[in-house]
C-alpha cells in the first residue's frame, strides 16, 4: 500500500491508465481477430478491408503508448504477410 498522498495519486493515475489501455488493447485485438478470419475465409476484398481497419487499430494504440512500436510493426507486417499470401494463391 502506499505511504505518502503522491503515492496514493500515482496509483489512482496508474489504474485509470491501466483501464483505459486495457479497452482500446481489446479491442485492437478483436479487429486483429477479424481480419485473420477474413483472410482464413477467402473473401480478399472483405480481408483487405478488415486488415486496413487492424492496422489503423494498431497505429492508434502506438500514438497513445499502449503498445511499443516494434511489437506494432511486427503486427502488421504479419498481417499483412497473410493477407500477401492469400491474394497470391488465389484463394476466392
């Protein structure tokens, strides 16, 4: 527990950040869900579309610090890696 009322406040700080972050990490990692299954399921156009709304996600959660830029590029890049392979092979 904390000892001192800057402790206390920092804490207070902490959970509403931790809350916050918590929201928008889940649902990045819906968006990132949906787009795989949109890639899984052969629709490209409906993948593409998907795959541009996750890495928006992503992006949004760098720009606000919830996640750390190299874990973000690695994200998309496998994302979009997927998505690459997908259209490649002719999946329709």
């Amino acid at each position: 527990m904390p000892t001192t009322k800057t402790a206390e406040k920092e804490m207070r700080l902490a959970q509403k950040r931790k809350d916050r972050n918590k929201s928008t990490r889940s649902e990045t990692k819906t968006k990132v869900v949906k787009a795989g299954a949109a890639i899984s399921s052969g629709d490209i156009d409906k993948a593409k579309s998907a795959v541009i709304t996750a890495i928006s996600s992503i992006d949004k959660e760098v720009e606000k610090g919830s996640m750390h830029r190299n874990s973000a590029a690695r994200r998309k890049s496998r994302l979009m890696k997927k998505l690459n392979l997908a259209a490649s092979s002719g999946i329709k």
